[in-house]
C-alpha cells in the first residue's frame, strides 16, 4: 500500500530536517558507509583522505561541500525511504555522477 500524501510529505520533512541538523561527521559517516568515500569525495570533488577527515572531525568542509553533502544524504536517505536497496542508491549516484562533463567518474 502507497504512502498517503500527508505521510509522505511528513516523511520528507524529517529527512529534510535531518540533513540540516545532522553533524558533518555523522553525515560524513553515513554516506562513505553506503556510498564509499571514492564516490563521496568525487560528487564533493574533494580527495578521499579528505573526506575522512571530515568524518574524524579532525577538518570541516566549506560551505558549498557541505550543502553538497548535506544535500547527497538528503537524497539518500529519500531514495532508502521509497524502498530501494543500499546498492540502488549507490548505483544511482554513480549514474549521474557520470553525466557531469567536468568530472571524471569514479572508478
């Protein structure tokens, strides 16, 4: 049975609010673990040392990296909550990390 549009607009708040009020390194944490941090570091075109880095709190992003990562977990966490597997959403952020012409994909 689909969600009611009450309760998946709800549901898109608290992912919203979330990926605002989460910590860096929480969030940081959350991606490399479902996404792996060569894909994090490539869609915040960042070094993968970096991005741990991020995550250790020992180094904090600036403020156009973070609205990356706050946004990549925020989508995330949508694509988890419709139901889709871990390996889904890692395969949808390479599929369109792949169509960014500045940016090698990674490997």
């Amino acid at each position: 049975m689909r969600p009611t549009v009450a309760a998946r607009r709800s549901t898109d708040q608290l992912i919203h609010r979330d990926s605002v009020t989460e910590t860096l390194p929480a969030i940081g944490k959350f991606l490399t673990d479902l996404l792996g941090v060569t894909l994090v570091a490539h869609i915040v075109d960042n070094e993968p040392n970096t991005v741990r880095r991020w995550e250790k709190s020992a180094n904090t992003p600036g403020n156009e990296t973070e609205r990356r990562l706050r946004t990549t977990a925020q989508i995330a966490r949508t694509i988890l909550e419709a139901g889709d597997a871990d390996h889904v959403v890692r395969a949808w952020f390479i599929g369109i990390t792949r169509s960014w012409p500045t940016r090698r994909p990674p490997a």
